[in-house]
C-alpha cells in the first residue's frame, strides 16, 4: 500500500471514529436539543472563521450559489435538531439506527427529486430496510418519539444531502459547511426569543462543564474531523469512504453501551432490526461496485 494513501486513511478512519462521539455529546450535555445545536453550530462557525482557507475562496461565491447554501443549511439544522431530539427522547442507539437508513432513503428520493432512473437493486436492499425499522419500532420499548424524531432527521438529512452532492462542484467544501452551520446559527439567533418564550423551565445557560464539552462537540466532533477529511479525500477514492463512513453508527452504538449500558435497556430484538440494517448498509458499496455503480458521495459535517 502507498504510504500516501495508507497515512490518508487512517487519518479518514480517525475522522469516522472522532464523528462517531457527536451521539454521545448530544446525550450527555443536558440542554435541550434546540438549545444544544444553537450553541454547537455559533462554536463550529466562530472555530472556523479562523481557518486560513477559508477567507481564501469564500468571497468568490456568487449570490446564487449563496442562495441555494443557506436553504440547504436549514436543512441541516432542522436535521440536527431532530437527530439530538432523537437522543433526548430516546438514546443513541435507537437515534444511529434510524439515521443508519439515510443511503436507502436516497435511492427513493434522489430519482423522485431529480428525475432519474430507479436503480433496482438499490430499491431491493432499501425494501430489505423495512422489516428492520419494523423490528426496531417493535423491540425498542417506550422510544416511539425517539424513533419517529429519528426517522425525520434520517429524512432531512437525506434532502441535505441529495442537495450537497449539487453544490461539491459550485464551490469549496469548506465555504459549503461554514455556510450551512452559520446559516443554521442565524435561524436559531432569530427564533430564540420567541422559542424561549414558549418553554418552561429552558436551560438556556450551560454549567461550566458543559462549556467545556460544547467546546469539545464543535471542535473534536465537527471542526477537526472535518479538515483532515479534505486531506484524506485527495488520496483515498469514494468507494473506501463510504464504506469506512459506515462505521459512523456503529461506532456511536458501542460508545452508547460502553458510556450509558443502553443494551440493559433495549431487547435483542431491537439489535436485530439495527444488525439487518447495517448489514445492508455494508453490503450496498459491494452491490453497486458488482453492477457497474459507484458509491455515493456525500459531504459528511459530522452528527
């Protein structure tokens, strides 16, 4: 192996694992799930605003292309909130499980939202997904809103991106994130008078700790990973990342069993529902590779 490319993925692999612990910041940080993405995407977009690279390209966006980011960042902020909110109302693994269905949600939506041809064997391996949110809904115990907000951030982060894969070859991958998470700040900015008045009892302040693992959630969880990623991506091909960005959930799945001991609360049938649909997950690289296909690329800003 390239010494190159051996060094690229690792690094790559280290990004997966660092994105894998945003499941177990979401859980552990006490603030409500609005509140918490608030502050995560003011600290993502303050850390980033002193990266070098970025003052480089971001005045070369045309007002169009600065149009369509900022529609895709509510996108990822409504995404956030219900993907924490999932967490909150339920735990990490019921969240990661759902959010494990998002490639099989694309082979639906992408030919519906920009008139292409279904691929057959994508439509199979996202049929054999159902039976597995079945088992999921059916083993989970009193998670049905964790589950429900699970399977809206699976459906939003969908849309985010199928609309991302458009924007990789308008502009830097770097401005598309500052833009998205600052435009998510902005929102949240605006609507906080008003949601703050319609909550009793909000955490609006964080203890000190809790500065400290927001710091921590925007910098370890999003800023770095996300960096060393574009080193990683000029090596490494998209067919080794996708399959290596599969690891994301099962990674989150054994923090939530290692940190919470989640599995003394969910039963084997809920496992089985998550190992089918990883499983799948695992197996649609190889498909598509057989068939003639290529993985999918996507921009991954971390959960």
């Amino acid at each position: 192996m390239d010494p190159e490319y051996k060094k690229a993925y690792l690094v790559y692999h280290l990004c997966v694992f660092l994105w894998g612990f945003t499941a177990v910041f979401g859980k552990i940080i006490p603030l409500q799930e609005t509140v918490l993405v608030w502050y995560r995407m003011g600290i993502t977009a303050l850390i980033m605003l002193a990266i070098p690279a970025l003052w480089k390209t971001i005045g070369q966006i045309d007002k169009k292309t600065l149009l369509q980011l900022t529609g895709i960042g509510v996108l990822v902020t409504c995404h956030w909130i219900t993907f924490y909110g999932s967490i909150k109302a339920a735990n990490i693994s019921v969240a990661l499980t759902c959010l494990a269905t998002t490639s099989f949600f694309v082979a639906v939506f992408e030919p519906l939202l920009f008139k292409k041809k279904f691929i057959w064997y994508e439509l199979i391996l996202a049929v054999l997904v159902i039976p597995a949110i079945y088992l999921v809904f059916r083993f989970s115990g009193n998670y049905t809103n964790g589950i429900i907000l699970g399977l809206a951030s699976t459906f939003f982060a969908t849309l985010f991106s199928l609309f991302n894969k458009k924007m990789i070859a308008k502009t830097a991958p770097l401005n598309i994130t500052f833009i998205e998470i600052g435009t998510g700040f902005l929102l949240l900015t605006a609507i906080m008078p008003f949601y703050i008045s319609t909550q009793e009892n909000l955490q609006l302040i964080p203890a000190r700790i809790d500065v400290i693992y927001l710091i921590l959630f925007a910098s370890l969880c999003t800023v770095v990973p996300f960096t060393l990623s574009l080193y990683s991506m000029r090596h490494i091909s998209v067919f080794t990342a996708s399959i290596t960005l599969n690891l994301e959930p099962v990674y989150g799945i054994i923090m939530a069993i290692v940190f919470f001991n989640e599995n003394e609360h969910l039963e084997p049938g809920f496992y089985a529902g998550t190992i089918l649909i990883l499983l799948v997950v695992f197996v649609n690289p190889f498909i598509q590779r057989k068939f003639g296909g290529s993985a999918r690329p996507a921009i991954t800003i971390g959960e």
